[in-house]
C-alpha cells in the first residue's frame, strides 16, 4: 500500500511541477470524461500517461527506501545508521537527476 502512495504521490507532485497549478482540475476533467476533455485532440492526454513513468520510479524508490529501512532495523542498526544510508540514495538520486537534465544532446559549434 505504501508503495502505491508513493507512485501516486510521485504523479502529483511531477505533474504539479511540470504542468503547474491547473494539473489538478485537468486530471479531474481526464478522469471524468476523457473524450470530452481532448475534444477531438489525443495529444491533450499524453502528458497524463507519460506521466506514469515518474509514477512508477517514484514506487520503485519508495519500496527501495522500505527496504532500506526494514534491513536497518533487522540489523539492528542505528537510526542514524538507516537515515545516513536514506539520505546517500536521495543524495545519488538528485545526482542522477540532475545529470538527465543538463546532459542534452545539443552541441554547440
């Protein structure tokens, strides 16, 4: 459950940032009646469903943050111990990030 909290909370939060205040009456709108809310244009609904790739990275990184802590706490280890290894994965995360954004393919001559 709380793997499927964090992919939905990932697909707000990306299409906040992205599409910008509006995201949330538009999902609205998609959700009731798609057809009526592309109005004849199918590319009015892609950013709905590309959207679901951050989704599903934001699931896979709330069960490898699940992970990280169950295995600390089984270990025995300390609670600075699992936050020390919490923050390295949201550390190289934002790294990686960070990295797909500026690593364009324009060259410039």
């Amino acid at each position: 459950m709380a793997i499927a909290a964090g992919g939905v909370l990932t697909y707000l939060c990306v299409g906040i940032l992205l599409i910008g205040s509006r995201f949330t009456e538009d999902l609205k709108s998609v959700i009731e009646d798609p057809a009526a809310f592309s109005a004849g244009d199918p590319e009015l609904l892609a950013p709905f469903f590309l959207l679901l790739i951050p989704a599903v990275m934001g699931g896979f990184g709330t069960r490898e943050l699940l992970r990280i802590v169950m295995r600390g706490r089984e270990s025995g280890d300390s609670m600075k111990v699992i936050a020390t290894a919490i923050g390295g994965l949201l550390l190289s995360v934002l790294v990686y990030v960070v990295l797909a954004l500026f690593s364009g393919g324009v060259t410039r001559r």
